[in-house]
C-alpha cells in the first residue's frame, strides 16, 4: 500500500512538470474547490439557513482569514 509521503512525493514530480500556466491554472482550481467544500460545509452544519444567509455567514467567516496587517 502506497503511504502518503509516497502519494505526496509523487504529487510533487506532477507539479513541477507543469508550466507556469498550468500551475497557475491548478491554483484557481484549488481555490475553488476549496470555496465549494467550505459553502457545502457550512450549508450541512447550517441547513436551516437560506443561500443569502449562507452567502453572509461564508464571507463573513473569510474575512476572518485575512490578515489585517496588509
């Protein structure tokens, strides 16, 4: 069975063969995997809320993410 560090390495070597536009690319698409798995995330711990009340609540909780020092 292949370990994580393996998986992670291997992860790795893919990466760096991709250009710069590529890799660009993957990071857009992270980022909006990642902004999917947060909404879906809060609409399951909150399902009683509307998608305008979820809308609120997500940005409210990104805003939190920042670092106010910029």
């Amino acid at each position: 069975m292949e370990s994580i560090n393996d998986s992670h390495r291997e992860y790795i070597k893919i990466i760096r063969r991709l250009t710069p536009e590529e890799k660009l690319k993957k990071c857009f698409e992270l980022n909006e995997l990642t902004k999917q798995l947060f909404l879906t995330g809060l609409k399951n711990r909150f399902p009683n809320l509307s998608q305008e009340e979820i809308k609120k609540l997500y940005l409210k909780r990104i805003n939190k993410c920042h670092n106010l020092d910029y």
